[in-house]
C-alpha cells in the first residue's frame, strides 16, 4: 500500500484543497454580487462614496464580479479535473484569476481608505500565490 504521507501525495492533495477552497470563497462571493446586486451596490457606493472610485462604482462592481464568478468557477473545474484527469491546469488559470481579483479588492479597499478591509485580504492573497505555486509543480 502506498504512503499518503509523502510529498508525492501530498501535493496532488494540497492542489485539490486550495482549488476548492478558491472555488468556495470566490464563488459565493461572485453569485452574492449578482442575487444581491442592488445592496451590494448601495454598499459600495456608500463606502467609495468619498474616494476616487465614486462616479464608477457600478462598473467596478460589474468587474469584480466577472472576476469572481470567473475565479470560482475555474477554481472548481480545475478541481475537478485534479482528481479526475489528474490535470493542474484549469486550477492553475483559476488561482492566477484569484490572485488577480484579489488585487483588484485590495486597490478599492486602499483607494477607499480601509485599511482595515485591505488587511483582511493579505491573507488570502498569500493563499492564491500558493496555489498558483502548487499548481505548477505537476
């Protein structure tokens, strides 16, 4: 019987779980956005409301949805495809998608001066580099 404990099993592992866990955390957030377009959007307007990003809130909430929906959705066909086809690279796309929405969140949270918000988002930054990481190695 083979070992799990290795690291040839590990990471294959290691792959599926951060790509479900990215296609969980972007996924809601994504379809949120869209079943609850209207208050997300009165939220942000409220919090951009004296930033730079003000006059072009809907747009922005347009974007970052699509990116979302986006990183989620490959998230969780790469994953599927980790433990079906044994394939990192439609995981690989939905990790870098991530990454690249959670820049964009980062940027509004600074431009609205959150820097509380903007905080709370390093750590999941730090979790997409190491799946984009991850991802590559196979």
């Amino acid at each position: 019987m083979p070992t799990v404990h290795t690291l040839d099993s590990t990471i294959p592992l290691l792959q599926v779980l951060i790509s479900a866990f990215l296609a969980i955390l972007f996924l809601q957030s994504g379809i949120d956005k869209v079943v609850d377009r209207r208050g997300n959007l009165e939220w942000l307007q409220g919090h951009f409301a004296k930033s730079p990003l003000a006059g072009i809130v809907p747009v922005l909430l347009s974007v970052i949805t699509m990116f979302e929906i986006a990183a989620g959705a490959l998230s969780g066909i790469g994953c599927a495809a980790l433990i079906l086809l044994h394939d990192s690279t439609i995981a690989f796309y939905g990790a870098v998608i991530s990454a690249i929405a959670i820049v964009a969140l980062f940027f509004g949270q600074r431009m609205a001066k959150d820097y509380a918000g903007a905080a709370v988002l390093v750590p999941y930054f730090l979790l997409a580099l190491a799946a984009i990481y991850l991802l590559a190695l196979r």
